[in-house]
C-alpha cells in the first residue's frame, strides 16, 4: 500500500470509525459518555440562569440562544463528523511517520501516566490550558484569525451556551497547535475525557448569566464577571488586542498582566465595532474569514 493509500484508507476508516461512536454516544447514555455530559452541564447553568440570574432583565431565551445551542452540538459533535476527525485522523498519522522518519518512535517525552493519578489530571490540564491561553492570544493578535474568531465575539447576550459559539477554523487551530506538547507528555483517553468535562463545566459557567463570590479563586479560575470584560464592546487603546484571554484559568491573565475589570459588568455592551453588520446566520458566520471581508 502505498502512502497516499494509507492516507486514504485512515481518512475513511475516520468517518466511519466517527459515526459508529457518535450514534453510540446518542443511543447508549453513560458516564463516559460527552453527548450526555453536554445536555446535563447545560441544563444545570440554564437553570442557574433561570433562577438566579445576573441581568435579572435578560430574557430567559436571550438574543440567539437557539443559535448557540445549535453550535454547541455543531462544534462538539457535528464538525467532527462532517470532516475533522477523519482529517485529524490524518494529521496525526504525518506527526507521527514523520517523528518516525527521524528515528522518534514514540513522541512521548514525560512519561506521566506512570505518575500518580492526580499529577497526570493537574499537569495535562495545566499544559492544555496554558497552550490554550496562548492560542487564545494568537486568535486576537494575528488579523486573519481574529476574522474567525469574530464569531464568538458576536455574542450581543451573554448565557452558558455562547461558550461553544465559534467559528469552526479554531478547532483546526486549537487542536493542531495542542497536539504536540499533549503528545510529548502522553496523557490517556481517560484523563483527557475528565479535563475535557470540567474544562466544558467552566467554560458553561464563565460565560453564563450568573454572579457567585469566588473570593480568592478568581485569581485562579475564570468566571463570569471577568470573562463579561473579554467580549466587551470597548476596552482601553492600550488593550487593544484584548483582555482576560483566560480559558479555564484566570491564572495566566494575572501573572502576564492582561487582567481587566475596571468595575462590574453587568450591563456593559458586549460585541465589536461593526457587530451589527456581521453575519447573523450559522452558515454565514462559519464562511467568515474564508475570504477578504469587508466588515471592520
């Protein structure tokens, strides 16, 4: 078989090897099961919301609601289906032919998994989020990319579920740029399954209409009334690239100075300048940035 058989025939077996997992995942609930993890983390921050929220004046079906809803299901499930995990499929098969061809057998540097449970959970957590915090950065900093990620700026409501509102380019640029250093370590499926659950759990909870005291935490974990200060409409000309790119971790904003809550935001207007122009639909806002826009 030759190379590029080889590729073809793992695109393919991705697909399938996809969809059986996805309708196992729909048709046969458990507790390793992320389809029924999302509705149950969703429905618990919906009814915070619902009794007690915030912006007590913010509709319980806020401003795109069911849009976010569908992206939630769209970018945990759908997009993988449709092409991503096939084409990851791949792509990890090049790193790794590649490792191969300069005499890495295996990438793995830091045998964690031999570690006790708890220090492979805090070191795959800390080095995901930390390379997330950095992507996150890189999506505001480099212009082609801020296009993409315009999506989840578009946000004009916040609630938990525009926590899952993106472009679906920045599973592309996530994923590709995690993939080493995640390689390098070896975490397993299993651990990666619970990071992936509490990293889902507060990323519901920092965008969610809801005020809880966190008191010293919020130094360490992002929340909503830092998080509100990232999508805000207006910030300082010396923050221009933004503020409190935090993903998991509002760690990383305090220790590298990109911390901002100049005062509670409760009702402060959310979005950019030329929001209101930006595409409303789903499938408009995921051919944004896929070609030169005009929009500022």
């Amino acid at each position: 078989m030759s190379p590029m058989e080889k590729y073809i025939e793992i695109f393919v077996n991705g697909y399938t090897g996809y969809a059986k997992y996805l309708w196992k995942e729909v048709t046969d609930p458990g507790w390793h099961n992320y389809f029924y993890w999302l509705i149950g983390v969703s429905a618990f921050f919906f009814a915070l919301e619902v009794f007690t929220p915030w912006r007590k004046d913010q509709a319980k079906f806020r401003k795109d609601f069911w849009l976010d809803f569908f992206y939630m299901f769209f970018n945990f499930f759908l997009f993988s289906l449709i092409i991503y995990n096939a084409a990851s499929d791949v792509v990890v098969n090049l790193f790794n032919d590649a490792f191969a061809a300069i005499g890495i057998k295996n990438p793995v540097a830091f045998k964690v998994m031999l570690w006790p449970a708890w220090t492979h959970l805090l070191i795959g957590f800390v080095v995901r989020d930390f390379v997330q915090w950095w992507v996150h950065r890189l999506l505001h900093r480099v212009p082609w990319l801020w296009e993409f990620h315009k999506v989840h700026h578009s946000v004009e409501q916040m609630g938990f579920a525009a926590h899952l509102r993106y472009h679906w380019m920045e599973n592309v640029v996530y994923r590709s740029i995690e993939y080493l250093p995640l390689a390098l370590i070896g975490i397993g499926l299993r651990d990666f399954f619970i990071i992936h659950i509490f990293t889902l759990a507060v990323g519901h909870f920092n965008h969610s209409n809801i005020k809880i005291n966190l008191g010293p935490l919020k130094y360490i974990f992002n929340n909503p009334q830092m998080h509100i200060w990232h999508h805000a409409y207006t910030i300082p000309e010396n923050k221009r690239y933004g503020v409190n790119f935090g993903i998991t971790l509002s760690l990383w904003d305090y220790l590298f100075k990109t911390d901002y809550i100049p005062f509670e935001g409760r009702d402060i207007k959310l979005g950019f300048p030329g929001v209101g122009q930006f595409p409303k639909t789903f499938i408009a806002q995921n051919l944004h940035g896929l070609k030169h826009n005009k929009n500022p």
